[in-house]
C-alpha cells in the first residue's frame, strides 16, 4: 500500500505499535528483516502514514511476542473502521491515561480549550485536581494529570489558549485555599481568558471541547461525556469547531481584562480563607 494522509485512527494504531516495539526486546532492525519490511516502511506503519492489513499486524505484533493484552487491544485498533471519530471511554472526569488524547496534546502545535465547570486539566494545580479526583483514585491519578502538564517544558512548546466561562470561577473546589492558589496560578500563567455571563452564548459554546491542530496532519477536536471520550477530525466536525474557536476569540475578554478579574476572585478567595482560618483559630 502506498503512503497516505494519516488520521486519529491509524496513528493511534502506530502509537501502539511503537509502544509495544520498544517494550519488546526486538531491535528496529531485527524486525525490518523479519517481516521482510524496509525500515522505512515501518516507520510510516507506526506514524500513521500506511495503510496494512490486520494480518500484517497481527505478524508486526507475533514477531515482538507481546503480551496477550497488548495483541489484543493492538488488533481491536486494526480491525476498527475509521469514522473521523474514535470514541474511547474512561473514568468519568479522568482522561488522563488516555493514548489516544495523550498523543495528541504531546505533538500538537496549538491547543484550544474551553471549559464551563473546571479549570482546564492542563493548567490545574495539584491540590485543585486532587479536589476532583475520586479520593479511591489517589496521587497516581494526580500525578498523570500533572505529567500531562510538562508538554509546555518541551523546547517548542504547543501554543495553548485557554478559555474559562464565568460560572467556573463560582465553583468552588477543594476549598478557599486551592481556589486562592488556583486563581494565582492563573494570573502567572498567561494565555487564558475569560467568558462572561455579559452576552447570550453562541450556540457553538454550549459544551466543553478542546481544538488542537497539527503541523503535518489535519486539526482533532476532542470533547467528553461522562465516561467516554471523542476525539473527531471528520471535516465537517472540524469546521465546526474551528467556528467555535472564532466565537471564543469574538467573546472573551482580552487576556488583560482576564486578568483583573482573576485577581479579583483571587482576592476574594484570598479572604475567605482568611475568615477561614480565623474560624479555626477561635474554634
């Protein structure tokens, strides 16, 4: 099969393929020559860029001699027919282990999100993502959410803009204390703005998303419902959300208008942990 125009589908397939490569003990090399494949050819199969039959796969797979955990989901990926949207599921509010986003946030060159009832997870602290993590969850859940954070260390660093509606600001999580600390957070990390309550919402702002595009392949939005998760990059579904992210420029408040109003509720917060603690003091 020639080279081709990849999609979420098939490089969540190579993604998978490359992970298992590398958790096997079978050199790059090794496996070229076992298959009968250029390197080349290999390469493109585990980016997404070629086309290969389920049973090429199932061969890719025996020669590193996986696990049958790994075979098996590895074949569910080949053997899916590809819609312009993978629905995946997981925990409800926990997406964070979740290969298929994870891929995408780790190569994308701008990310769009907008949230209504919790600060985006990419720029939560860890007591504000602890506070909505299930308790039964623990710190490794908090842990991959902050670990999904570090794809603004990397030398070129997605561009991310952030979008917040008015009411998550009201929702009060973990306590004056987090909220104090996540509005600071917000102050000093810049790029995230706000959307009142001031207009009507456009209808494209109705539910959560966020936007991501690429510099090699075509955009992925990506959007939750309770426990499942879709990621889409269907043409008309992109349309529509790039409308969206046009709407959310048009309607926010500039960065710096953002920014009074953070510190406003930080201060807000500010003194009600003050009162807080004071209570405790008297108590």
């Amino acid at each position: 099969m020639e080279s081709r125009a990849s999609n979420a589908l098939s490089r969540e397939l190579g993604d998978a393929l490359r992970q298992a490569r590398r958790r096997s003990t079978v050199k790059f090399g090794d496996l070229a020559e076992e298959l009968g494949w250029s390197q080349a050819r290999i390469s493109k199969v585990e980016r997404g860029l070629r086309g290969t039959s389920p049973l090429d796969i199932a061969r890719y797979v025996g020669h590193l001699r996986s696990d049958q955990a790994t075979y098996e989901h590895i074949m569910d990926l080949a053997e899916e027919r590809n819609t312009g949207h993978l629905v995946r599921p997981h925990e409800i509010a926990v997406p964070d282990s979740l290969r298929a986003l994870l891929l995408h946030e780790q190569t994308a060159e701008v990310i769009w999100s907008y949230e209504i009832t919790a600060i985006p997870g990419l720029l939560q602290t860890a007591d504000y993502a602890a506070a909505l993590i299930a308790p039964t969850d623990g710190e490794h859940r908090v842990a991959e959410r902050m670990a999904r954070q570090r794809i603004f260390e990397r030398p070129r660093p997605p561009a991310g803009h952030f979008f917040v509606l008015e009411s998550v600001l009201h929702h009060v999580v973990g306590g004056p204390q987090v909220m104090y600390e996540q509005l600071l957070q917000l102050l000093f990390r810049g790029g995230v703005r706000l959307v009142t309550f001031a207009d009507q919402l456009p209808r494209t702002l109705t539910a959560a998303f966020t936007f991501m595009t690429f510099a090699d392949h075509s955009p992925v939005s990506y959007v939750e419902t309770g426990p499942l998760a879709v990621l889409s990059d269907e043409p008309e579904t992109t349309t529509l959300f790039e409308q969206a992210c046009n709407d959310l420029d048009r309607v926010a408040l500039s960065e710096e208008q953002s920014r009074s109003v953070f510190a406003e509720w930080a201060d807000r917060y500010d003194r009600l942990r003050e009162e807080q603690r004071g209570g405790e003091a008297v108590a």
